[in-house]
C-alpha cells in the first residue's frame, strides 16, 4: 500500500487487491562498469552498507504497509 501512497497511484487506481506478492520495492543499481571503477576500499563500504540496508528492509517491510 505504501508504494501506491508513495508513486501517487492513488490518484487513477480504483481498486487494489492485497497480495502480499510484492512487499521490497527499494531496490539500488549501478552498472557493472561504474560500480567496478569505485575504489575496491569504497565498493567494499558500499557492499557491507547495502547488505544492511537489506536485512532493514526485509525486518521493516511488513511495518512499511498500511493497516
């Protein structure tokens, strides 16, 4: 629900059915080369700090929603 609170979609969407099919909707990307052309330091400090935000995201996901 918060993802259609959050993109504005309530604005054309009637109707909603509560799946719960798809709950993570925050994502990171970067293309290969980019991410390879940070300093391995700097890419080892982005890894550990996206692997945190992960499992923040996977406890607080469930939380994110609308009652």
């Amino acid at each position: 629900m918060s993802t259609l609170k959050d993109t504005g979609a309530y604005e054309y969407t009637k109707k909603v059915a509560n799946t719960n099919h798809f709950i993570a909707t925050r994502w990171l990307f970067m293309a290969e080369d980019v991410y390879q052309s940070i300093p391995e330091k700097w890419r080892n400090i982005l890894d550990e700090c996206c692997v945190e935000a992960g499992k923040w995201e996977q406890e607080n996901a469930e939380n994110d929603e609308a009652p």
